[in-house]
C-alpha cells in the first residue's frame, strides 16, 4: 500500500479542466512530497488516508495554483508615486519619464523589498510561479540573488532574467550579461523546483547588434532560452525597420533568439511573416492586455496567432498580480478589438490555464498548472459560494464573471501552505509592508 498522504485539501469542488474529470464535486486533492498523490472525491481520499491533516475548503474552489508568464516585481513599489514630469504622450516617453527613471534609482536592498511586497501579492493572488524580468541598472551585479532570495522564502517558483540593454551605457550592459550568465550557472540550479532562469534582454530598440551577438554567445553557452519584449510599440517595430532593414521577429531569427524555451512578451505589432517565424519555432509569445492597453501600444492579434499556432501565454507586465483579472481584459480585449462579442471566449483561458502551464512545465521541468497524481501539489482555494449551477461545461463562464483573485483564501505551492485564511504564512506580512513602504518612501525621494 502506497504511504499515507501529509495533506489533504478536501471538501471543495474541485476543478480540474482534465477532459476526463473537468470537475468533481466534494472533491479532494491528497498532496505527499511536495507532488500531487490522488485526486478524487473527499470521502474516498479520507478513507485512504486517515492519519493526513486535513485543510477544509468549506465548499470554495480547489483548483491549480496560477501562472504569472511576463511581470515585473522591480515595479511594485511604483504604486501611488507621482513624478515630477509632464504626463507622458507615447511608450517611449512612459519609459523615459517612469520606468527607466524608477529602475536606475534602484539598490539591491530596494531589489529585495521590491520584489518581496511583489511576491506577497502574486501568492495573495492565487500566483504559484512566475516569470520575472528584472532592471536595476544602477545595480546589476547580484541582484537576481536578492530577487532569488526573496523567492524562495516565499515559496512563489520564480523564473529570473535581467534585461540586457544598451540605454546605459556599454558597462552596464556587460554586467548585465554577467549577471545572466551567473545566476544561470549558480543560483537557477541550486533554487530546486522553486528557481529557474531565462537570458533576458530588454527589447530591440535598446539592443545594438553587437550586444545582442553578445547575449546570444552567452545564452547559448549558458543552454538558455530568452525572455525579451518584442514589437510592444509600433515605435519598437519602426525603429527596427529603420535600422536594420528587418522586423523585429525576423531580427530575432537572424541572431538565434527564438525557440522552444524563449519568450517574446507582447507580439502587439508582429505581422503574417512573423507570426509564421513565431509558429515554426516554437516560441512562447506572451500577452499582457491590462498593461498593453494602459500603454495605449494597441491590441495583439493574439486569436489570430494562436489559429496559426502560435503558443501564446498570459502575463500581466506587473500591471496586477492578479491572473483571473488579466484573463477577464484578455477577453474584453478581443472583443473590443474584432467588434465581435462572440470572440474571446476560448482563447484566453487556453492561455492562462493551458499555455502558461505547458510553458511552465517545461521550463521548471516538473508538471505545473495541474491538479493531477504525479503533477507539484501547487493549488488554490477560492472562496465562492455560486449563486447559479457550476457545470463542467460553464466553469470558464464562473471563472470570468463570479471570480477574481481577491477571492484565493488559501495558496499551496509544492505542497507548502504559503497562505491560509487570507493569512500569509511563508512571508511576515506586517514587516514586509512596513519595509516595503518605507524603501519606496526612500525610493521617491531619490527620484
Ligand atoms: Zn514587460
């Protein structure tokens, strides 16, 4: 007989999407070693199990902890700071005037409480893993440490990348690929489960030719895929043409960047050619629609790529933490875009529940984004009490309308409770806060 289970989180309805059993009612989910051991029906996983503690969903949800495919933690103690500038009219000028003058201003400490009060979020949002890309020109050298070390306190699986970029000067660039190529030597490896990391670059119109070959030489020495913004601005894409003669996707051929373990986040201004490139190789593109419309940068075709293919995930560009809530812009999005009402409703949860969990699996090397025997015991509770039937067949129609991360009660990633009862358990919360705020309060002053 198999070994008793450590936990069983039970007493909920159980969604799983599997075709086979896509719900189950008073359901459970039996959790040994940090790797799912049965799902089934409470009373069954019970039966079984009978030394197991039990964590009672009183009635809520029990579903796959959720995936975060493109954010940024650095940007987290941005929220409520006001700039002295004129309000920026154009992406660039977002950049220039907000998030290039917030990430130069960084220390490694800032890094830290940066990425902590981020983390905090993603698992009071129900977020398991995440895909971060990480600037701090001011700072470059160990600070995907610092960032590692906050997330595996938190127990959040974190994939980390700097950007490499030019716009500071060649100096900074080259620590930018050190610090690639050293945490993907060292830290990524030694993170377990929990850690993993990308060569990042920043995006086309801040990367010369010779640095990209640069970062391509490092990358590949390194057995790294990328994680690069790609055509997010017709700006990006104008330039590229300018420069090189080339789109971007296509510059990105040229140099080696795409694959099967790359992502090009956005994709908003890619045309038929590269929308082809990304399908063939095998890409991730990554859509971000909170953060793309907020940026005012226009509406991926992300339906159109995915009819031809194309691999697309869901990130929110550290926008929010909360996946349920990109999903439901992700849908708004599409119909606003195709003026069709009809559209949107299949795509974006293939992303976030499929895509996300295909692309996380694969670069963590574990089944992610499942709840199923064998798969990381990474799984939420939401509270919810439906005021019409769940069925197998409308679980996406409850997902986008009745629920919300705010609704996550409880956070478990490799079977560790990180939250229980809104209460977070892998990360003092009152001391985060008060570090956190008292860094951005610095951090302000500073910029
Ligand atoms: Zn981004």
């Amino acid at each position: 007989m198999a070994e008793p289970a450590q936990l069983l989180v039970g007493n909920g309805l159980v969604i799983t999407r599997e075709s086979s059993a896509p719900l189950i009612e008073n359901g459970c989910v039996a959790i040994r070693g940090g790797v799912i051991a049965a799902v089934g029906s409470t009373a069954e996983l019970r039966r079984l199990n009978p030394g197991s503690d039990f964590l009672d969903a009183r009635g809520g949800i029990i579903m796959p902890g959720l995936i975060n495919a493109h954010t940024h933690l650095y940007s987290t103690l941005a929220r409520g700071m006001a700039l002295d500038t004129p309000a920026p009219r154009n992406f660039v000028e977002i950049l220039e005037r907000l998030w290039w003058r917030l990430d130069k201003t960084l220390t490694l400490d800032d890094v830290y409480w940066s990425a902590m009060a981020g983390l905090a979020d993603s698992i009071r949002n129900g977020v398991t893993t995440i895909f971060d890309h990480h600037a701090s020109p001011g700072a470059v050298r160990g600070s995907l440490g610092r960032i590692a070390d906050a997330a595996l306190q938190s127990g959040v699986r974190s994939c980390l990348c700097y950007e490499v970029s030019d716009r500071d000067g060649e100096q900074v660039a080259a620590d930018g690929i050190a610090e690639n190529r050293e945490f993907l030597a060292g830290m990524a490896r030694a993170g377990g489960n929990g850690l993993r990391g990308l060569f990042g670059m920043h995006a086309s119109f801040t990367l010369s030719d010779r640095t990209l070959a640069r970062c391509c030489d490092a990358a590949v020495e390194s057995g790294a895929g990328f994680h690069v913004h790609t055509a997010e601005a017709a700006s990006d894409t104008e330039d590229c043409l300018k420069r090189y003669n080339k789109r971007i996707v296509e510059r990105w051929r040229d140099a080696g960047v795409l694959g099967k373990s790359s992502i090009a986040a956005h994709c908003v201004h890619v045309d038929e050619a590269e929308t082809e490139l990304l399908a063939e190789s095998g890409t991730f593109v990554v859509h971000n629609p909170e953060s793309n419309m907020s940026n005012a940068v226009g509406s991926a075709w992300v339906i159109e790529m995915m009819a031809r293919g194309v691999r697309v995930g869901l990130g929110t560009d550290g926008y929010s933490a909360d996946m349920l809530e990109s999903m439901k812009v992700a849908n708004l999005l599409q119909k606003h875009r195709t003026g069709d009402p009809g559209a949107g409703w299949v795509e974006p949860p293939q992303m976030l529940f499929e895509n996300n969990a295909a692309m996380a699996s694969e670069c963590f090397g574990i089944s992610l984004g499942k709840l199923a025997a064998g798969a990381a015991a990474d799984l939420v509770i939401l509270d919810y009490q439906p005021p019409t039937p769940v069925l197998p067949t409308n679980i996406d129609g409850h997902l986008l309308f009745g629920l919300a991360g705010r609704a996550v009660n409880t956070t478990i990633a490799g079977g560790r409770i990180l939250m229980r009862g809104r209460e977070l358990l892998s990360i003092d919360a009152a001391e985060m806060a008060a570090n956190a705020r008292a860094t951005a309060q610095n951090l302000w002053r500073r910029i």
